[in-house]
C-alpha cells in the first residue's frame, strides 16, 4: 500500500447542532469524525479498524474541517479556532463552530439539524499500520498512526468509494493470495518430488 496516497474513510456518525448556552449566538456542528476499535468491512473478506490513539500524534496539525471533502467549501480550522479536535477513549471527537455569514455553513447547519446530513469522514494518510491475515482467508488492517488533514460534514460519506486506497488494498490481497498460491505449489511439488 502506498503511504503517500492521501486516504478517506467515513462513518455512520450523531452528528448533532448546538447553541451556545452562554447566551452568544453561536452554533456548532459536533460529533465524532471517527471511532475506535470498530471493524468495517471494506469490500466482503476484508476489514480495517482504527486503533485507539491512532490520531494522538496529528492534532497539533493546521486540520480543516470541510463539507464533503471539498476543500472550497471551509467550515472550521484548528489554526483559526474554529474546529476542534480531541481523542479520547472513543475516538476522534470534533466541534466546528459555524459562520453565520457562509451560507454554505448555515446550510449544512440546518440540514444536520433536520437530521438529512448525518455522516462524516475524514482525510488523512496512513503512517503505521498492522496487517492480519486471518485464518478463514480474510484481511484485517488495524490503523496504528494517522497522519490527519481533514475531517468533513458529508452527504454521502467516501468509505464505500475509497478509490485508490481501497484499489490498492485490493491488489495487496490479490498479491497474498498469489503468493499463498505459489507457495503452496511449491509444498506440492516438494512432496510430489519425494
């Protein structure tokens, strides 16, 4: 798998809006962009799971909180103070803090309000990962340290189609499998040679 290609993964989330109390008009969309120890299936036989922590090392990153992974399309920014990011024992937890005057954001606010938006994702690269090749013939990449760009608001959120990420997941199997297959040949023929 190639480390440098930029990756996305989502999740069925609860995302909430929120009103300041304090008596400000502020307006928040929050929830959690990711989750700990839960194991997606990414196509049938194959799975990958966040380990918890995995996010500890890139939260002092210039992160931006997007709207479907578009980056036009700025709801919040660590650097800013307009998003914030924190770990903790579920996982990677988020809070943007709306802009009244984008009507793009106000939107998006609304539509999570309603509950038509309730998905998020979140772009990152991978810097240390687990493979386990299980017994029964599936995979399972368990994600040890991410390196963060990204987390999004999303319609419809990118685990399905991860693109390139997932194709070349996919050729990582085929390749196991080859080599699994070789090598097995290879046991055959030694008995068959005896």
């Amino acid at each position: 798998m190639n480390r440098d290609q930029r990756q996305t993964r989502s999740l069925f989330t609860n995302l909430k809006t929120r009103a300041a109390e304090s008596g400000s008009e502020d307006l928040y969309i929050e929830g959690y962009f990711a989750v700990y120890g839960k194991e997606t299936e990414l196509w049938p036989g194959a799975f990958e799971e966040i380990a918890p922590g995995a996010f500890d090392g890139t939260l002092e990153n210039d992160i931006r909180g997007l709207i479907n992974h578009e980056t036009r399309l700025v709801l919040g920014r660590l650097k800013s103070g307009t998003l914030e990011l924190k770990s903790d024992e579920t996982g990677l937890w988020g809070k943007v803090k709306i802009n009244p005057n984008d009507t793009d954001a106000m939107n998006l606010y609304e539509r999570v309000k309603r509950g038509d938006v309730d998905q998020c994702s979140f772009g990152f690269n991978i810097l240390a990962e687990e493979t386990d090749w299980r017994d029964d013939g599936t995979v399972k990449w368990i994600l040890k340290e991410i390196d963060l760009h990204e987390v999004s608001v999303c319609t419809f959120p990118a685990y399905e189609a991860t693109g390139v990420g997932i194709q070349e997941r996919k050729s990582e199997v085929t390749q196991h499998h080859e080599r699994q297959r070789h090598q097995r040949k290879q046991q055959l023929k030694a008995r068959l040679d005896k």
